[in-house]
C-alpha cells in the first residue's frame, strides 16, 4: 500500500505540471489585464505599456510560466488587479469558508442518504421504499437554483410575516450578521441552515439511490447467506458484512463530492452571498483578475488528484480483498 501511495504522488508531480501549462494558457488567452485600464479615457498608450512591463506581460510565454510557476511554488501567489489584496490571503479565506459549507452539505447527505438507501433496500418495495425513490427522483430533478430562491422566499419573506418576527429564523444571505463581532456560533449557523440544505438535497438522493442498488446487490450475495447460514444475527450480517461492502460505490462519490468542494459552490455561493471559492471565482472571471483565476485553478487540481488518491486508499480498508501492488 505504502509503495502504490508513493507511486501515485510521483504520477501526481506531471499531471500537475500539465494541468498548470493548460490553465496558464487558457487563463491568459480569455482574460485581459489591461482592459480596466483601456477604459479610461485619460490612459496613453504608454501606461499601457508601462503596466504590461509591471506585470511580465512583454515576456515571451515560456519567460512568463516558469516565473509564475516559481513564484506559486514558493507562496508567492501574488496580488490581485482589482483590489491589490494578496490572492494567498484571500483564497485561504474563500477555501475555508467553502470547506465549511461543503462539508455541512456533505456530512449531512451521506447520513441520511445512507441510512435512506440502506432501509430502502433491506424493505424493497415496501411504502417506505416507494415514498424514498420517489423523494430521490423528485431531489434529483430539482434545480439547485430554483429551490435556493424558494427557501429565500419562504423564510425570508412569508414565515418572518406570519411570525411576526423581526429578523428571519435563518438567514437568507451572507455568512454572519451586520455588526457581529467575533464568532458566534447560533449566528453562523442561522446562516449556514440554507445553503447546506440546497446542497444537501441532491446529494441525499444520489447517496440513498447508489446505496439501495448497492445494497440490494450485496444482501443477495453468496456470503451473506453463508453468515446468515453460521447463524450470525441479522443486524450484524447487515452491518458488518452487507454495508462495508456496500459503501464502495458511496466512497467514489463521497471522494469527488469532497474534491469539488475547493471548486466551489457557485450556485448556491453566488445566491446566498456565502464568501467560498464558488463566489470567489466568479468575482474573478467578471473582473478578468487572472493573478486570481490561475491559483484557483491550481487548488481546485490538486485537490481532486488529492481526493482520488484517498478514495483508492479507502477502498483497500472496505475490502480487503482489494490490494495495491
């Protein structure tokens, strides 16, 4: 195992380097950064020029990757075009801001989709199996944005008005509340009920659907009759031997659900005002602010290489009879 987690992070160093190449090209072909300053009517040609010179502009392409491929390395991911921030500072807030709302979204799916897969297929074509597949189909063909802006409205608006309330029992947008000083923990999370439950609901039915097709595979395999045959008890048989090994397909998902959270949100970002990279990319793309654009690239790779890397891993402590030379 040791020697196949080596092999996979030196295969890892390349696919980054190609990543980067492609990014770097890209990037810098569809964002221009001198187009601020092409607005303004009082700029020469010369101030043109003279900000190309600032920002390596009139190198060649080569001369232009390696120094910025040198200065990510180091830390040095410069600063931003519009606000003059330093990306590293902002990206680390947006990453941190993102890994909170996606993990919410996450941790909560995974339990109720689990625990509604599991049940689902251990009474298969019961009520309760017929109400969850339709839930999951319902959950499935709901767009994200739409039930976003329901949720806006109906707290927001109708619930805070039949209450009689002054302030909405969850918030509709932002992270915390105008004038909170601090972290306060019931303030955070009347913020963060929301969006974790737009992002929550689609994934609840993809878990609770891969878990019942899993699961149903598993219970009727030759093992568990023969653990049922030795006379184990049921809850065991389910538990020890049916869902470890119905987990193997959830842990594919869980591991590029969790990848893609350093991507961002940005539905759910953009429609709650929540600061994660989702929203942070966005901004970027709008203003053409590609010291911002390439490291949000680079994070977003390197955390779905990461994340693939963990799902293999996981699958040889599921299954012992999966093994890595």
């Amino acid at each position: 195992m040791l020697r196949y987690v080596i092999r996979r992070l030196i295969f890892s160093v390349p696919l980054l380097i190609i990543a980067s190449i492609l990014v770097f090209v890209v990037v810098r072909h569809v964002t221009d950064p001198t187009a601020s300053l092409r607005l303004n009517p009082r700029a020469t040609p010369q101030d043109i020029i003279r900000l190309k010179h600032q920002l390596g502009l009139d190198r060649s392409g080569y001369q232009q990757y390696t120094a910025w491929l040198s200065h990510f390395v180091r830390g040095d991911w410069g600063s931003s075009l519009i606000s003059s921030r330093p990306v590293f500072t902002d990206i680390k807030q947006a990453l941190g801001n993102s890994i909170i709302l996606g993990l919410a979204g996450v941790i909560i799916s995974l339990i109720i989709g689990v625990a509604i897969g599991t049940l689902s297929a251990l009474r298969q074509y019961s009520k309760f199996d017929n109400i969850a597949t339709g839930g999951a189909f319902l959950g499935l063909s709901m767009p994200n944005f739409w039930f976003a802006l329901l949720l806006q409205v109906f707290f927001g608006l109708y619930l805070t008005r039949w209450l009689n309330s002054g302030s909405p029992i969850f918030y509709t947008a932002g992270m915390t509340s105008p004038g909170t000083v601090g972290f306060d923990l019931v303030d955070r999370l009347r913020h963060l009920v929301l969006p974790a439950t737009v992002l929550a609901v689609q994934i609840i039915a993809i878990y609770s659907r891969l878990m019942r097709a899993s699961m149903l595979d598993v219970m009727h395999a030759d093992y568990i009759r023969t653990a049922r045959a030795k006379g184990l008890r049921e809850r065991r048989v389910v538990i020890n031997h049916g869902m470890r090994n119905a987990l193997i397909p959830i842990t594919t998902q869980l591991g590029l659900d969790l990848g893609s959270i350093a991507g961002g949100l940005i539905i759910t970002e953009s429609i709650f005002q929540w600061p994660g990279m989702g929203r942070f990319f966005i901004d970027a793309i709008n203003n053409g602010d590609y010291p911002q654009l390439l490291p949000w690239t680079m994070v977003v790779v390197f955390s779905v290489i990461v994340f693939n890397l963990l799902v293999d891993i996981a699958y040889a402590v599921l299954d012992p009879r999966i093994r890595y030379a």
